[in-house]
C-alpha cells in the first residue's frame, strides 16, 4: 500500500507515519521541518526496513506545492491513501492576532489541505480501493471562543470529508474525518492544555 503523509515531520504525524512503516506500507512524507523528516525517513528505514521517500514542503505555497508534486509524477508514484495531518493552531483572541497569523491557520487548515487532497485522489493507484482521511479535531463540534478560526477550519474539514465521502461512495474510496482533542504533541500544545484546567485534561489525548 503507498501511502502519503502530511504534517509527517512530528506528533500525530510522526506517529502514524510509524503505525503504518510498521504494518510494511510504502511511504511518501512530507513536512514543512526538513530536519523532523529527516531524522523520521532514516529511523523508519532502520527500524522497520520501510520504503520511505520524503519531500519538504510549506504547503501554503504555490511553488512549492508545485515542486512537490513534479517529485511525485517522476517518481510515478500512484497511492492508495492519503493522511492529511497538516495544520496549525493558534491560541488567543481574534482581535488579539496580526491578519497573518490568522490567515495561516486558514490557508494550512482549509486551502493547502483542498490542493493535496484533489492532487492526490487524481494521482490514486488505478482499480484500488482508496482511503482518505483528514485530521480535523474535537473543536470541530462547537464554536470555541479565543480559538475561532482554528475550530471553524476544523469545522470545514470535518463537513467537507462528510459530503465528500458521499461524492466517493461510488468510486471504491472511503472518507474518515479524526476528530481527536488535545495533543500533546508541542510544548506550546502542552501548556495550551494545561491552560484549559480540568476541561483540558478531560479532553487531552496521549498519543
């Protein structure tokens, strides 16, 4: 099964990169942190001897987008699933954030992730079942003040796998939105966590 991965460079990403070196998947990872994917391509090729190819890249942008996919069509590669892990969070008021900051969370959560997905499902192994799959979260189910454009991209996503896995029921692929709650996956993640008092510990996952 050739699986791609984004987000692979760390945490929730990390881990299922590593879930699914360790079930024999072949592996295309992709991180905007050259060194974290570094250091995961040679620990998953020593531990689980998978085959692992990876490709840094800053999602948001165009050129490089661009570049990653000329990687894959000379590689050939064709998939069988795509992780979309990728994404950043961003605590505090709305008011209280420069534009940029809060229009990042918008172009990772909702404009990079919509590009990847479309240019892999038109690059999925011919005559396979596929499986997609968006990480959205637990702040999807509601509108979370101080955390507002976070918990609406998340909201999106988690519509969008819902009416888009409607759209692929007939074309032998399966949609899954994850919606965990906390990760403690960062030390800012960490201390946004503990911020949150009991609610934060209610919620938290360990990965």
């Amino acid at each position: 099964m050739n699986v791609m991965i984004t987000g692979a460079g760390g945490g929730l990403g990390r881990a299922l990169a590593s879930e699914c070196a360790q079930r024999g998947y072949n592996l295309f990872l992709t991180d905007i942190n050259q060194s974290g994917l570094t250091a995961l391509q040679r620990g998953l090729e020593h531990q689980y001897g998978a085959c692992v190819a990876a490709k840094a890249c800053d999602l948001t942008k165009d050129d490089c987008v661009d570049e990653l996919l000329s990687v894959i069509d000379r590689c050939g590669v064709k998939f069988d699933m795509l992780l979309n892990v990728a994404g950043v969070d961003c605590e505090g008021s709305f008011l209280g954030r420069e534009r940029g900051r809060i229009l990042e969370i918008v172009s990772l959560n909702i404009g990079a992730t919509l590009r990847i997905t479309h240019a892999i499902l038109t690059r999925r192994r011919p005559g396979r079942r596929f499986f997609l799959v968006f990480v959205s979260s637990l702040a999807s189910m509601y509108p979370m003040p101080l955390k507002a454009t976070y918990a609406a991209s998340k909201r999106f996503l988690l519509d969008f796998s819902l009416a888009l896995g409607q759209e692929l029921k007939s074309q032998n692929a399966d949609v899954l939105a994850l919606c965990p709650g906390g990760l403690a996956t960062t030390a800012e993640a960490m201390r946004a966590i503990a911020a949150q008092g009991i609610w934060g510990d209610i919620t938290a996952n360990k990965l």
